[in-house]
C-alpha cells in the first residue's frame, strides 16, 4: 500500500493582514523525510501552524490537500484524524489531563467509535514506547507536560508520535534546547518511523538534527518562500557557509517577513 502525499500549492498566508508566505510549493510523500531550513523569521514556523490551522494564520490564496482531500476545509480535529500530525516548538501543558489519558482519548479519536484500543492493549504499547524512548514509566501519570523539562517535553512528543502513528508528521524544531543525549533518543524515534506509510517535514536550524537524521530532501526557506532544494549535502554546506552563499547565489537582500515565536 503506497504512502500518503501531502501537497502544497502556491500557498500564501498573512498575519493579521501582513503577508508571511509568498507562495509556497512542496510535497512529501510516505517514505521521504524532508527538513526545511531557513533563516529566522522566514516563515517556517507559519508553514506547519497553516497546515494545521491555527486561526492565527490566514490562507490567503493557494492550497494544502492529503492524499487529494482538500485539508484547509477541515478543522483542526479533523486534520488530525486524517493523519496530519504537529510536534510543536514551545508544547503546552495542560493540568488535570495524565499523558495516558491524552494519548489514549487521541488514539480512539483516530480510530473511531466502536473501533477503539482496549486498555490493556494500549498501557502495553505505551509502556514499550516509553522505554525505547528511555523516560520514566511514572510520567504517564503526570499530567501532560506540567513540570516536565525542556528535554521531556520534547520525548513526550516523539511518544505521541509513535503512539498515534500519523501519515505525515511536522516537526517543528524538535531539537531546539536538547543535550546531545536527549537529541539521540528524539532521532531515535522519529528513525523508528520510517517507513513507506510515513512521510516527515522537520524544521530546524541546525545540521546537528541531520546528523542522526538523514533527510532525503532539503529546502532552503527565505521570504516566505522556498527558493533552494537539494539533499543532505545542502544542510551540511549550510553549516559551514551559513545563508550568505544562497543570499549572494540567488541576489536575496536581507529581509525578515516575520517574528518567528
């Protein structure tokens, strides 16, 4: 069974009127893991809250479909159940909801009435996870993200990654404040996925993220646009020579179209 494809068409988004992507194309594919790279205040971040609909972001023209059904007609829950998936930079934390009943309410979400994960089935899952992922058993119990460190923030949204199993997944920053440990066992999730039925976008700014994991494609974002494409070889230049190259390659002026949170 072939993978799904997310699609992105001419995509043009504003923030309360001003304009932050300029016309955005790309697509990714089950199987491809793509990381998009870029400057601070290019529009990255934007991207992935349009994807998933934030009402921040206001899709002023363009469009976003998943395996051809048009995702901005959904709703947020909806995109979700459709197999779209956000790890977010900054994740919120929510008391009086445990991490186990937020994943377990998530998973029968996707699944549907009548169709849901018995419980045994799912503290067996989820306790294989959270060992492979090397956190401690008791933060399934812990209300969801309050008290929990920059690092365990981030582990816990690779375990709802693996646990939910989405067909595209965005990973916004994912590495940002990580230790070199920490970064290892994130990677080592988001390695464990891969497969033909999962495709991937990660934002980062750093090559360190690509060192354990190798995208196959790399998008250089300024402007609100995507103006370069290449492979791994491309972050690794990016680490060595910064923007300036493609800046002077391409005759971009510095300029920012936004303040990235």
């Amino acid at each position: 069974m072939a993978g799904s494809t997310l699609t992105i068409k001419d995509l043009h988004v504003a923030i309360e009127g001003k304009e932050i992507l300029k016309g955005v194309n790309l697509e990714i594919k089950g199987g491809e893991i793509h990381a998009i790279m870029g400057p601070n205040g290019t529009g990255k971040s934007t991207l992935s809250s349009a994807i998933m609909g934030h009402p921040k972001y206001e899709v002023t023209s363009g469009s976003i479909t998943l395996d051809g059904q048009n995702v901005l007609e959904m709703a947020v829950d909806e995109r979700a159940r459709a197999g779209l998936f956000l790890a977010m930079q900054y994740p919120s934390e929510i008391n009086g909801v445990t991490n186990a009943d937020f994943l377990r309410s998530a998973i029968n979400a996707r699944r549907g009435e009548g169709n849901e994960i018995s419980l045994m089935k799912f503290i067996r899952q989820m306790d294989k996870q959270m060992e492979f992922l090397e956190m401690d058993l008791d933060m399934a119990q812990r209300y969801l993200n309050e008290g929990f460190s920059g690092g365990e923030k981030k582990r816990n949204e690779i375990l709802q990654l693996t646990m939910l199993q989405p067909k595209i997944a965005i990973l916004d920053e994912i590495d940002s404040g990580l230790d070199i440990d920490a970064l290892k066992v994130v990677s080592k999730g988001v390695n464990e996925m891969r497969s033909e039925d999962f495709g991937c976008m990660i934002i980062t700014h750093y090559q360190r993220l690509l060192n354990y994991i190798t995208p196959d494609y790399v998008h250089i974002m300024m402007q609100g646009r995507i103006v370069k494409d290449g492979g791994p070889e491309l972050a690794q230049r990016l680490e060595a020579e910064g923007y300036d190259w493609v800046k002077k390659e391409l005759g971009i002026e510095d300029e920012t179209v936004e303040q990235e949170a």
